[in-house]
C-alpha cells in the first residue's frame, strides 16, 4: 500500500476506533463505507485496494460533518518543500561562513574547514553504531526535528466540552501517534536522505565560498605550535589532508616547505586551498550523497510499500468481512468454566472486537494438565491457517484476515501461579507462533460477584495479573464478561493487538 493510501486508512481507523460511542459515525455509516467500498472494487481485488477505497469513503462522508479530520489528514502529509528549504539554506550557511583561517590568513593546523570534516566523521561513526548496536531505534534528534517541522504536525482545533466533543477530540489525539507508528520507517529514511542533501549542499557551499573569496583576496598559508615541530606538522597534514592530495594529485609539501612558512612566514595559499578543498569533497560532498542515493531508494520503495498492523482486530474484521466470512477466534480458558452468562458475554465481544467472529472455546484445561499443555505447544486444535479456499500471500492482508486469533481465558478470582498459569501461557505461546504476544483475556466476573465494592482487592488483582502476565511477554486484557462494557473492550484489545513484543502498552489498556 503506498504512503498516501496508508495514511488514508490510519485516518479512517482512527474515526471508527476513537468514536467508541458511534456519536461521529454511527453504524449505519460503516455498513455504507464496507459495502460502497466492495461494490467498487469489486470481487476478488487486493484486500489492500479494498481497504484504501474504503478509507477514502470514509474520509469522503465525514469530511464535510467533522472538517477537522481532512485538515489533521493533510497536516500529517509530508511537505516536500521543506526538505527543499532545508537543503537551499545549508548550501547558503556553507556560503557565508566565516573565511577559512580569519582575515586573508590560514592556520594550517586549525582551518575551521577541519571542523565541518571532523563533524561528519562523527555522523558517520554515529551512523555506523546505531546500525549496528541500536538497530530499531527511532531516529536521531535532528531527524526528529526535521520529521515535526516536514509532517505530524497537528493543527489546533477547539472541541466543545460534551460527548460528541470527546469523541473528536479522541480521534485527532489518536491519528497522530498512530501515523507517526506507521509512517516512522518512511519519514526516517526520508528525513535522512534530506540531511545527507543538506550536508553535502553545506559543503559544496564552503568549496565554493572558498574560491570566490580566493578569487578577490589573497589568501597567505601558515602555522604556528607551542609543541609541534615542523616534522610532525608536515606529518599531521599528510594525515589530515590525504583525501585532498589523493583526488587532486597534489602532494602535501616537505618539511622543508612546511618549516619556511612557519609563523611569521607564510606564502599564497592556492595549494592548501585545493587540498582543503579536495578534503572536504572525498571526506563529506561524495559520502553524503551516496547516503543521499541510498535514501532515496529506501524511501521509494517504503512508499510504495507502507506496512499496516493489518493483524489489529479492526483491520482483520474489515478484511474478514471483505473476504465472506467472520474471523476466527480461538478461546483456550485455563482451569476455568465458562458459564453461559460469561460466554454470552465473551460473544458480544469478540463480535464487536472482531466483526463478526463466532468463538471456539475449547474445554478448559486442568490445572496442572501436563499432557494438554504438551498439545497447545505442538499447535494441536484449532489453529492459525486460511480459510477455505482462500489463497494468501503470506504478510498479505488477506493471510492477516485468515489467521486464527487465540486468547488464553482466566478468572481474576484466581491468582496466577508461575507453575500452572505460567506453563499454560508459554506452551500456548509457542504453539500459536504468531510473531505477536498473546492476548489474555481476564474475567472479572466471578470476583466481582463475591467482592463487588472491593475495590482494593480488585485493583491489586489487576496489577498481580497485570505483572504476571507481561512476564510471559502477554499483554492483559480485564473485562466482566457477566455485564460486558463492549466499547471499552473494543479499545482495550485494538490498544493490545497494536502491541509488539516488549513494547510498553498504549492506548487505554487497563
């Protein structure tokens, strides 16, 4: 899916997840958008076309009710202009900067040239060890810098204080951070090739600025050094001045020449100039734009390749939906029973959480039960496939639709013990091999009937739970499946599927 698409369908996700009460865009409105967007596009298309024709849909409708969600959308694009100005304004600072050794005179062991090459060297070694010690990581501080001023940028908007309100107000907090998920990989490259741009446009400007200003002044060489004799000076600027000598064919001068013009000696400084020169185009103007290249060819291809969390519960139900059927929902509960009031409760659930999805609940397994966790590692009942006569492209929209979801089930009225639930979440972990951590799906209903204005107790159960479980590398999810609050629900396990492993949680995970 390319940038603009996918920013098109984060924006329509936003609407339809941050408006939990359908205030802005009710039901009747997402059944339209599903079913124009189908008609459309057609049978058999790409689930991706079919997402992106939606997305516009959406945009399309509410655009005119709710303006400030087309003026976010168009304020989260990226502004190739600024890269534009960014790139013109360093050629022209490495213009103006101060003349090379002050006045008409260069010290050879300090020309602030040295300076610009010195920083450059740092970026690459900084380039090198983020690579490789900090793969993953965000981008730099400039980067960053650059990212805000190019694209996320939110304009303000002003929300009225009632519910309608809120629910704006939680979808233009939400697309924002949700892009800038998306997008990070894109506008990281992008900004980088910019900088190298810019960092090479800093140079050619200093190369230039230096022979125009060669050109109606003379400039005279020399050196000077309280500690350094003529031998290490001339063996200091053979170091320093090796890229320089190499593409000019220039040699750096023998001591000799480099003792004659020590201070208050010196001589025109045409040679050093083209050395320095030299220098800096091996050292920065060539490596910046080869990284520049670089860049840019990663970004093409991350433009056109945007990758969405297509395994989100949103995305799975709209794609399901597309496909002709409901998704798969696998329920393992652990030593747990469910009743016919809490599976009633879980089905409303997961039909709003997943469109549609009928649950399979497997028989519970007992505590303690070596033989069934031996099973749920091996992947044995129902687990991630495709459906029937459905053919998938592995990463595919369609094969993140298809697969099964499972969700290990406990009561909060049980305390979790390493041994039994611990076991139990590992071996269903390792069966299911999703890439993603397991959603655990806690009942609170059984507590609350015995405690129901407990609410210490409930509290720390949560957060007993809560800590268990991240340290089987789950995420928690709590929910009275006795008197289920759908919405919340809904938000809780889109919140938790955006989830990667080790990832703190966002959103509103309880």
């Amino acid at each position: 899916m390319d940038e603009s698409a996918a920013l098109d369908v984060t924006a329509a996700r936003a609407v339809e997840a941050g408006d939990r009460d359908r205030l802005l865009w009710s039901d009747a409105d997402r059944e339209w958008a599903s079913r124009a967007a189908a008609e459309v596009v057609g049978e058999g298309a790409a689930p991706e076309r079919y997402l992106a024709r939606r997305a516009q849909l959406v945009l399309e409708r509410i655009g005119p009710r709710q303006p400030a969600v087309p003026r976010t959308v168009r304020a989260l694009r990226w502004r190739p202009w600024v890269g534009v100005v960014v790139i013109v304004a360093a050629l022209l600072l490495g213009l103006v900067i101060d003349r090379i050794g002050g006045g008409s005179s260069i010290n050879l062991l300090a020309p602030p040239v040295f300076a610009l090459v010195v920083w450059n060297v740092v970026v690459y070694v900084s380039l090198i060890v983020r690579a490789i010690a900090f793969r993953g990581a965000g981008p730099g501080p400039v980067r960053a810098l650059l990212i805000r001023v190019a694209a996320l940028r939110t304009p303000l908007t002003r929300h009225r204080s009632d519910d309608a309100g809120a629910a704006r107000r939680s979808i233009l907090t939400a697309l924002p951070s949700e892009w800038a998920r998306v997008a990070a990989p894109l506008y990281g490259v992008r900004a980088g090739r910019v900088l190298h741009l810019a960092a090479a446009a800093t140079a050619l400007g200093v190369i230039a600025g230096l022979y125009t200003r060669g050109l109606a002044f003379e400039y005279r060489a020399s050196w000077e050094s309280t500690f350094l004799g003529a031998e290490q000076v001339r063996a200091l600027l053979a170091f320093t001045l090796a890229p320089g000598s190499w593409i000019t064919g220039i040699p750096v001068p023998e001591v000799a020449a480099i003792e004659a013009i020590r201070a208050p000696e010196s001589e025109n400084a045409a040679t050093w100039m083209h050395l320095l020169a030299g220098t800096v185009a091996v050292v920065v103007v060539i490596p910046r734009l080869g990284l520049a290249v670089v860049n840019g060819l990663v970004e093409r291809r991350r433009a056109t390749r945007v990758e969405l969390p297509l395994a989100e519960p949103y995305y799975r139900r709209l794609v399901s939906a597309y496909l002709g059927g409901p998704g798969r929902v696998r329920v393992v509960p652990y030593s747990y029973t469910v009743t016919a009031e809490a599976q009633a409760g879980l089905d409303a659930v997961l039909s709003r959480a997943f469109g549609g999805a009928a649950p399979t609940i497997d028989p519970p397994v007992g505590w303690g039960d070596d033989e069934a966790l031996l099973g749920l590692a091996a992947g044995s009942g129902p687990t991630a496939g495709t459906a029937p006569g459905k053919a998938s492209t592995p990463g595919s929209a369609a094969t993140a639709a298809a697969e099964a979801v499972t969700l290990p089930l406990f009561s909060l009225a049980a305390t979790p013990e390493p041994e039994a639930h611990g076991a139990f979440l590992d071996a269903l972990a390792k069966g299911a091999r999703t890439g993603h951590p397991l959603i655990a799906l806690i009942d609170e209903s059984g507590l609350l009937a015995r405690w129901p204005d407990d609410d210490s107790r409930l509290a720390g159960r949560r957060d007993a739970w809560r800590e268990f479980v991240a340290q089987h590398d789950a995420v928690a999810v709590f929910v009275d499946l006795a008197s289920p609050d759908l919405a919340a629900a809904e938000a809780d396990l889109v919140a938790a599927s955006a989830l990667d492993a080790g990832e703190p949680p966002r959103g509103r995970v309880p």
